[in-house]
C-alpha cells in the first residue's frame, strides 16, 4: 500500500495561513461500474478524511463516488502553534490510512 | 445519443462485440433513463443538508474547466468569500454534481481554524453539467456558486451496460 502524501510546510509565522497538499493511492471504485463480465463492481472508496492539529480537529471532508481515483485534496489552516498534524483517510472497508507532519511555529 | 465504450483494453470476440452492440442498441432506445440524479434527487439531497434555508447566489466561486477531454479527474477548487473569524466564518461546504449517478459530491467542515475557505480536488464527472457548491455560513445564512463544464467523454461510461 502506497504511503499517503502530504505537504506541509516545516517552519512558519504564528498566525500564518498555510495550505496543505495531501494525496493518498486508492481505487475509489463508485460502485456504478462493471467489470468485463458486466458484473457490478462493488463501491470501494474513501468516505471520510481528517486533519487534526494537536488532537483538535481543523478540517474535515466527506466524500461520495465522484471524487475521483487516487484522492488529491488541497486546504488551508492558520498555524497556532508549533507540533503536529494528523491526517487520517477512511475507506469503505474500513482501513485508515494516516500519516502525520511537523510544524514549527516561530 | 449515448455512446457505450469501455475503458478497458481486451480483444473481444465476433461473437461478445455482437452481444454487446445488441445491448448497446436496446440501451440506446431506452436511453439513459435512471444513470444521472434527476433534478428531484438534487433537490432532495440539498434539503437533506441545508435544510429548508434558500441559499442565496454570490459569495462562492467554482474554479473548473470549461472543457474537459475526459471526467476521470477534473480539477475543481471552491472558494468562498469570508474573513474567517470566530464570529464569522463557513461551517460547511457542499458540492452537488447534477450530472452524475449521486447527486453529492463532497462535503468539507471548516471553521475559524481553517483561515482560508479554499478546497481544491479533483472530481469524476459522469457527463457535462452544472457544478454547484453551497455554503453554510456561521451566522446560518447559505451561499451559492455553480460552474458549467463540457465534458468529451464522461467517466464510467461502462454503466450504460448494465442500465
């Protein structure tokens, strides 16, 4: 299973806006389509994502089949404070996929 | 009229291409009745979310192409006017995809924390159609935005196999 992605960056003002980038690999089948033998292919994508930052949680999204493949999703948040952020990805099976990042707030 | 074309590279035979055109045919007669949300289902979905709140137009700008060769991945960013203070802020985004099978396409939580109302992702759009995003202000008021877009070849065409 591919890692997910993220960009955040390392060292900011207090107060600062910063976008994050993030990416994760998955199939997000819409469960619409058929295989080769016109059988439907069950629905398998990532419903939910989190970004917490220190625990608290800052952004969340919900997705539905037209979220396309491999899942690129770009937001904003103000740093407060220098420590970490969670981003955690759930699919349908139940799988979280998280990665967490570092930040430093001067 | 409704092209059927798989995205999948296999060597069919005479005699599955001639299965598969008869059902191509029948599905052209019948037409695509039942693959796209219907303007009801829309609707249905938007009072789902907001409520009985009549969003009111401005405020939210859609960022997506106006063409699209493919609807595997297309790029669509929201942004909505708003200083994003604690005492006024947007709650939620909703982005509605009229021409898709599911009428909704993604919901985003933001708050004060969030400093920007910007989301970007990429979308699969089943056919051309109207994008339209909502937004749930703090003060309970919602806006509206939407963004038409041409799309050459939809995803999932597969579907009109089995519809």
């Amino acid at each position: 299973m591919a890692e997910p992605r993220v960009r955040v960056p390392s060292t900011v003002k207090q107060g600062e806006i910063i976008e994050i980038k993030t990416l994760l690999s998955h199939p997000m089948e819409t469960g619409h389509s058929r295989d080769v033998y016109g059988k439907l292919i069950p629905r398998y994508i990532i419903h939910t994502f989190t970004c917490t930052y220190n625990g608290e949680e800052v952004f969340r999204a919900d997705w539905h089949p037209a979220i396309a493949a491999n899942p690129y999703l770009a937001f904003y948040t103000v740093a407060t404070e220098s420590g970490h952020l969670r981003f955690e990805w759930i699919d349908d099976k139940d799988t979280v996929y998280a990665t967490e990042a570092e930040i430093t707030v001067v | 009229m409704q092209y059927t074309i798989t995205c999948r590279t296999e060597l069919l035979s005479r005699r599955t291409l001639l299965q598969r055109l008869g059902a191509a045919a029948i599905l052209m007669v019948m037409g695509p009745a039942g693959a796209w949300a219907t303007q009801e289902a829309v609707q249905q979905a938007i009072r789902q979310l907001i409520g009985a709140r009549e969003p009111q137009p401005g405020g939210v700008t859609l960022r997506l192409p106006k063409i699209a060769e493919t609807g595997n991945s297309v790029p669509l960013t929201v942004t909505v006017d708003s200083p994003m203070t604690p005492e006024e802020h947007v709650l939620r985004i909703h982005v509605f995809v009229e021409g898709n099978p599911e009428p909704v396409a993604a919901t985003y939580h933001l708050g004060p924390r969030a400093g920007k109302a910007e989301v970007s992702t990429r979308m699969r759009l089943a056919r051309s159609q109207t994008v339209l995003a909502l937004a749930e202000m703090s003060d309970s008021s919602v806006r509206s935005g939407a963004a038409s877009i041409v799309v050459t070849l939809g995803a999932c065409v597969e579907e009109v196999w089995g519809n």
